[in-house]
C-alpha cells in the first residue's frame, strides 16, 4: 500500500518549514507565498496562450483591458508586481532585465535576494510544449539596513543559496522547492486555486537509462563527450544500455522528468557555444541546488555548478545534471583520465 500522501497546501507546507526554525522571522514563508501567486497568475494565461490568436487577443487588449505580451515578459511583470513591495527583497535580477531589477524607492528593502527565468522554454509555448519558471532566493551580503541591494547580493555562488525552485506547466501545473532540506512538489487544483502537496520528498532514482542532450549538436562536442553518449547506446544489460534519448527542449521539463525517471541531462561547451547556452545564475544553479537536495549531481564537466564563483549575473556554464552515477561517469569520460584509457 502507497504511503498515504499528506494534504496539504504548499501555503501550509511553507509555514510547517518555519515552525522548524525558531529563529524564522515568517518573512521567507511570506516571500514564498507571493510566488506562489505570481505563479497561479502565470499558470492561468500560460494555459490559454493557444487562444491568444483564435479568441482575437492579438494586437489589442485583453478581456481584462491590458494589452497582451509576450508571455515571458508578462511572467517577468507578473513576478516583479508580486515581489517587489512585501518588504523581503534588497533587490532581483531576471533571465529577461539586462541589469539589477530595483526595489521602488516607496517600499521597504528586506534581506533576501530573488534571481528568476520567468519563462524558461518560452520558444515552446506555440508548439504547446511544457515551459518552467525558475527561481532562486539568497540572503544579502550587504548590511541588512533597508538600503537597496547590489550587484554583489546577486553574484553569490549557487552553495549559499536559502531556497530554489521551479514551476513547470505542463500537462498540469507543479510547483516544485527546496530549502536544501527535502524536495517537495505541489500540483494545482485549478477548481480550488491551491498547490496541493503531491511529491513529498523528492529523491532522485539512483539508476536510470534515460540521457537528454540536442544531439544535433554532436559534431561540434569534445571527444570525450562523444565517447560517452557512444557508449550509452553500445548494449550492455549489466549498465542497463543502450539507454533511451528523452529530449525535450525545455530545461525544466526535461529534469522533473529526469528527477522522477532518473536519468542525465547534459548542456554541454562546443565549438559553437565554448561556454555552453544556459545560464549559471537563474537556470543552473536553481536546478543544480534541487537535484543536489534530491540525491543527485550537478557540474560543468569539471566543477560543481553551486561552487562556481559568477563574475557577471548572465554568464552561461556547461552543465551536466541527475544521477550522481551518470554525471561521474560523463565527467571520467570528458577528463584526461578518459584520454589516457583510450590512448
Ligand atoms: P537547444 C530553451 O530555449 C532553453 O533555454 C532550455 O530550456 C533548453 O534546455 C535549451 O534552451 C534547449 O536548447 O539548443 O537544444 O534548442
């Protein structure tokens, strides 16, 4: 018999997490709930972006009188009236803001720090293929003494993060997190207009036979790297390959698959991109912190993704990410150590 699932609203989640730190000020759990919102909001036009054209929204305003965006520049505004007057951000930064996203000068500036993709994927929305938001919440460097936050909050390494998460609207919408204490996913009740706990305790599956890279890519990689994805489709029942190619496009539906299945995603350098396409601050390190909550590993081929010092808040980095086993081996593989077994 499945253990019974406990129901509970990520609302009721957040503040249980608070109760379990006496110092907790209820400022983190409030910070939490305003994304939550954000992410409901966000849920609910994502899931009628096929209308946009058939009910006429193109162009114009909608029922609502706001003219229609982008999608991603509506979930970056989205986040940002939701965030930035609570009083618990210095400042933020997104996939979407060239530079520091401020605080308005009339709210209060609090000690916590949010960096966010608010639409990762969002090239897929037209084909309707599953997008995420991604964030990441860190506590300021600067003093805590209502001052604005800077550029030296933001371009903190992935190790002090306090909270990461993602939301991925899919065939439902989920709303994943982490404290580094536990991975917990809540999907939405679209009829009650709550997250309802459904992943209590997310681990990664210690083995897996899944790998996600865009192989068209394949003859601009290392060596190393195609050895290793060769050597996943050789047939050996004993390492359970070939394993199967599971891409999808969208970085946050490929690893929620992966957290669930098991299994490697791989973003790696090439010759046509030496550092790789996705970001260090708001998409790797947020999705590095998860998986590394749930058992799993996260690296550049080399470093841990969470020990990389950012020098700027949209460096890119490789990425490798899931089964602590599959990431070991792609990182032996890339490593001279490879070079040396085949010479
Ligand atoms: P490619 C989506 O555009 C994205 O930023 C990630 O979500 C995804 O993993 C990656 O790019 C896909 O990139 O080059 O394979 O199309």
């Amino acid at each position: 018999m499945t253990a019974v699932q406990r129901f509970m609203t990520i609302q009721r989640h957040i503040l249980e997490g608070e109760k379990q730190h006496p110092e907790a000020t209820g400022e983190l759990s409030s910070l939490l709930s305003d994304l939550v919102l954000a992410a409901k909001v966000i849920s609910l036009e994502v899931n009628k972006a096929g209308l946009v054209d058939i009910l006429g929204f193109t162009g114009g305003s909608n029922v609502h009188g706001e003219a229609v965006k982008k999608l991603d520049v509506y979930a970056r505004d989205m986040i940002y009236r939701a965030m930035d007057h609570g009083g618990h951000l210095c400042v933020m930064a997104s996939e979407e803001d060239d530079g520091m996203v401020h605080i308005p000068p009339q709210f209060k500036k609090g000690k916590y720090v949010l960096i966010f993709d608010p639409l990762d994927g969002s090239s897929n929305i037209d084909v309707n293929i599953s997008i995420g938001t991604i964030f990441s919440i860190y506590k300021r460097i600067t003093p805590d003494d209502g001052s604005s936050g800077t550029m030296e909050d933001l371009l903190q390494p992935g190790y002090k993060l306090e909270v990461a998460g993602y939301v991925l609207y899919g065939s439902s919408t989920i709303f994943v997190y982490t404290t580094g204490d536990g991975v917990y996913g809540f999907t939405l009740d679209p009829a009650v207009g709550e997250f309802l706990l459904s992943h209590d305790g997310m681990r990664i599956p210690k083995d897996s036979k899944i790998y996600s890279i865009n192989e068209g890519n394949y003859k601009y990689w290392a060596e190393g790297l195609k050895s290793y994805i060769n050597y996943l489709k050789e047939e050996d029942k004993s390492t359970r390959r070939p394993y199967s190619s599971r891409y999808i496009g969208s970085m946050v539906a490929d690893i929620h698959r992966n957290l669930i299945y098991g299994g490697i995603f791989m973003y790696p350098a090439d010759k046509k991109n030496p550092n790789g396409k996705l970001r260090l601050m708001y998409e790797c390190n947020p999705m590095a912190f998860i998986v590394e909550a749930a058992g799993g590993r996260a690296s550049d081929g080399q470093r841990r993704i969470l020990e990389i010092e950012p020098k700027s808040l949209h460096q890119k980095t490789p990425i490798f990410i899931g089964n602590e086993v599959d990431v070991k081996l792609v990182e032996k593989f890339m490593s001279e150590e490879h070079v040396k077994i085949t010479l």
